[in-house]
C-alpha cells in the first residue's frame, strides 16, 4: 500500500516533469521564433541595400531626363 509520501514524492515528480517539458516547449519556440526574426532582418537588410541601389539609379535616371527636357 502507498503511503502519503510516496504519493506525494510522485506527484512531485510528476509535476516537475511537466514543467520540465513545458519549459522545453517554450524555449523551443522562443529559439524558433528569434531565428526566424534574425534570417527575416537579414532578408530585410539585403532588400533594402538592393532598394538603394535601384533607387540611385531611379534618381539619376530623373536627373537625366530633367537634363534632356532642358536642352531641348
């Protein structure tokens, strides 16, 4: 027959087991959730130093056509 305290010696470490794999579960998304934001800032970065660059030459293309129009 069990006894209170082997009952509650078990269900202590029941208990723990669960915070235990709670505490994984979390941490696995929390993991998940801040790589997915450092490979979306990256992609971030890299689309707007593209965006830069296009930019530049929309802006020197506009210079261009405003120097056109002013020889004409």
């Amino acid at each position: 027959m069990i006894d209170c305290c082997e009952l509650a010696l078990h269900n202590g470490r029941l208990a723990l087991y669960i915070a235990l794999g709670a505490f994984a579960v979390i941490s696995l998304l929390l993991a998940m959730f801040f790589g997915y934001n450092l490979k979306l800032s990256a992609r971030t970065a890299s689309l707007e130093k593209k965006n830069g660059k296009e930019q530049k030459q929309i802006d020197q293309l506009k210079a261009e056509i405003e120097k056109l129009k002013k020889t004409k």
